[in-house]
C-alpha cells in the first residue's frame, strides 16, 4: 500500500511557524491540505499569542491572488498570521528590480552646492562632493574623493548592509536605510577623521552610523558574514 506524500510540511521554530510547500502539485490540492493540516494541529496554535507563519512555495509562481487567497487561509485559523511569503521564483519586473541593485554606475563630476546626483544600484563617484552637493543610491556609495555634502546609501526600502566609502570622509550628513547620522549630536571624532579611504556602515548593535578604515570593515563584514553562514 503506497503512502500519500505530503503536500505541507509544518515545521515549528522559536519565531514562529514555517509552512513548506510542495511545488510540483495541483495548486488546488496544495490549498485543499493546507486547510486540512491547519484544521488538525489547531491546537498546537490556538491559544496563546499571535504565531506568525512564513510560507515557502519553493519553485511555484505565486500571483498576487494566489498570495492573498494563501493569507485569507491561514488568517482564517486563530491566532496566526502571515509574516511572507517566499517564492523562488520571480516575475521579470522582479527580476529587472534586482538586477538593476547590483549594477555600479560610473560617474566622473563635482557635485556642487544644490547638484542632487541619484542612481539606481550601486554609485562609484570619480570626483568630490562639496558642502550642500547631496548623492544617493539604492546600493552602496563609493566615492574616490572628498565627500563634504550629504550620502545616502541603500534607498530602496531598509537596506542596512549598504555601505558609503569616500577618499576623504568629511559629510554633513549620512543616511543608510532609514538610520540618519546627526553629526550635531555626536562628537566631531565619531563622525569624522583624517584616515584616508574611509567607510561608513550600519552598526546594528547600536543602530548608528560609524566611520572607521575602509579595510577594516572590509574585514569586520567578511568575519560578519562567516558568523552568519548557516
């Protein structure tokens, strides 16, 4: 006698709760024992505080109907809802978006008092960026001169891993994501330095932006990311 497969893993963790998908299935079906599963470990979830579940569908397009039907299934059981949904898979619009933030484009100008300069991906700017000048890019920013003026790194959204790296670190203003630096604040040698080829990051410990040696957070970064392998 054959076993049925299953068509939705249910695997608990301390955040939450993960829904794996089968991607090779009828969607109907994929749907049909979603409800089923969710119907029979109610009890696993219906008292409590609100569990948040994410969705893997593996290599499945999912539609922005399918998305919303998937939500109104889970929503509909007690105490969950739906944190993302995770598909392998992406539309070209999708496709065109993330390629366009891995893409430097190469500028050789000054950015003068009121030039606003601003691009999509990652910035190498071959030139200074005088007091009052403003550059900005959804990726990193990498100037090879003096930045005088106002950087903003990782635009799109809240990206927190972009970097800004100048010649000359001397800025009025940073901002990578949404974390803003507000030199009036700090002391004028945690903002600013003589060090040549200097970066500035998001430091998540303390949510604030730090400047140091471009090679030693090239080495803090690399160390960062070991640590986070899975």
């Amino acid at each position: 006698m054959s076993v049925r497969q299953s068509l939705v893993t249910m695997k608990g963790r301390k955040d939450g709760l993960v829904l794996v998908m089968d991607d090779a299935c009828a969607y109907e079906a994929l749907l049909q024992e979603l409800k089923e599963k969710l119907s029979v470990n109610q009890h696993l979830y219906r008292e409590g505080p609100v569990t948040s579940v994410k969705v893997q569908v593996g290599n499945r397009y999912i539609s922005e109907s399918q998305r919303s039907e998937l939500t109104a299934i889970i929503r509909s059981f007690d105490h969950l809802k739906v944190d993302d949904i995770q598909s392998n898979v992406l539309t070209r619009e999708e496709f065109e978006t993330e390629k366009s933030k891995e893409k430097i484009v190469s500028v050789a100008r000054m950015i003068r008092s009121g030039q606003v300069l601003s691009v999509e991906g990652d910035l190498l700017l071959i030139g200074d960026v005088n007091p009052g000048g403003v550059v900005s890019a959804t990726g990193n920013i990498f100037v090879l001169g003096a930045l005088r003026g106002i950087a903003a790194a990782g635009t799109q959204g809240n990206e927190r891993n972009a970097v800004i790296a100048a010649s000359i670190m001397q800025p009025t203003q940073l901002k990578i994501g949404r974390v803003i630096s507000r030199t009036e604040e700090e002391p004028a040698n945690e903002m600013k330095n003589d060090h040549v080829l200097e970066c500035a990051y998001l430091d998540s410990s303390v949510d604030k932006i730090v400047i140091d040696r471009l090679h030693t957070v090239l080495k803090k970064r690399h160390l960062s990311l070991l640590l986070t392998k899975p």
